[in-house]
C-alpha cells in the first residue's frame, strides 16, 4: 500500500485581464469612498485572496520583480565598478598633505590628554 501524498499541480485559477482590472476598480472605488479596506472588499466579493490583489496592486508578477531587481543590482555592480578604477586612477595623496594631517592628529591628541 502506498503512503505517498498525491499533491495539486494545478497553479491555481488564472484570471483575465478585464477580471484584473473590474477588482482592482472595486478596490480603488472602496478606498476612495471609505479610505480603506478596499482589498478586503474585493477579496469578500469576488473570492480572491488578499495577497493576490495585493501583488497585483504592487504592479507585476514575482517574476518581474524579480527581472527587475536583477537588472539594478548589474546596473549598481557597473557603477561601483566604474568608481572604483576611477578611484584607482587618482594619485595618491602628496607627502606634505601628509605630514598636515599627522600634525592635527597629534595636536588632538596632545589636547585629549589634558
């Protein structure tokens, strides 16, 4: 006898784009008359979940999101990349502007012992 537990491979209820938008329409109408609770609504009324409505609020699937954050963080990799030679290209700070900055630090330290 098997134990094993049959799973749903269904992804669930797909929903139009005209189905989309008629609950996002209720959702906006509610929060524009009550102030709040349009998700809460919308979800009572036409039995979809508050985390459905919510991504659809949010503008985009998980999957495009997550496109997207891949895209910025390249962009952001090609930015530091780019500062960092940029910094690397810059001369090193001259010997008298040394000596300056060992000067204030002793005299600061000079004034913490007092």
């Amino acid at each position: 006898m098997s134990t094993k537990v049959k799973r749903n491979t269904d992804k669930g209820k797909r929903y139009t784009a005209e189905e989309k938008k008629a609950i996002i329409d209720v959702v906006n109408k509610v929060n524009a008359d009550k102030g709040r609770g349009g998700q809460s609504a919308a979800s009572k009324q036409f039995g979809v979940s508050q985390l459905t409505i919510s991504a659809w609020l949010k503008g985009g699937a998980p999957r495009a999101r997550k496109a997207a954050k891949k895209v910025v963080k390249k962009a952001v990799k090609k930015v530091v990349k780019k500062a960092a030679k940029k910094a690397a290209a810059k001369p090193a700070a001259k010997p008298a502007a040394k000596k300056a900055v060992k000067k204030v630090a002793k005299k600061a330290a000079k004034k913490g012992k007092k």
